[in-house]
C-alpha cells in the first residue's frame, strides 16, 4: 500500500500498474498532475502476512487539489499474483 501510494505521489503509472492485479488493471491511467498528494495514514489491516494470500487495507490519503485540501478513503484488497503482492479492487462501503 505504501509503495502504491508513493507512486501516486510522484506520478509513476508505469509502477502503479505494474502493481494492479492482471484482472482488475486499466489498460491505462491518467493522474491528475493537479493532484498533490500529502500524507498517507494506515488505519487498518487485515491478513497480508507472510503466508497469506490476500489481504486488505484501509487508508486515509489526503491531498490538494485546487488549492483544496482532500482526503480519499478507502479499504483495499491485495493477492498475490505470480509470487507478488498486487492491488486488486476497493471493497464497498
């Protein structure tokens, strides 16, 4: 997860969809370069050790956008693909 949102930070797609499951992957993705992305909190986590093979967290991602602050908040499922962790999907509220 953090991994994924430092890419966010610094705008590296090639990263981002590298790590996205082969499944749920857009072919491609365009990020807001208004976008600026601030700080990251951890709220939860579930599974994701070392012999599991999925895993979710949930997040706090706050930034700017238009001089506006924002926060996007999310739980996110991961799995491992070919050995590696990869993002697969948000859950619902």
């Amino acid at each position: 997860m953090r991994s994924r949102y430092s890419a966010f930070a610094v705008g590296d797609t090639a990263y981002l969809l590298r790590s996205w499951h082969s499944s749920t992957r857009p072919r491609r993705l365009d990020l807001d370069p208004g976008q600026h992305w601030t700080g990251l909190e951890i709220v939860d986590t579930d599974r994701g050790g070392l012999f599991d093979a999925t895993g979710s967290v949930e997040f706090r991602a706050h930034h700017r956008a238009g001089g506006q602050p924002g926060t996007q908040t999310e739980r996110s499922r991961f799995v491992r693909e070919d050995g590696r962790w990869v993002y697969l999907d948000a859950l619902p509220d």
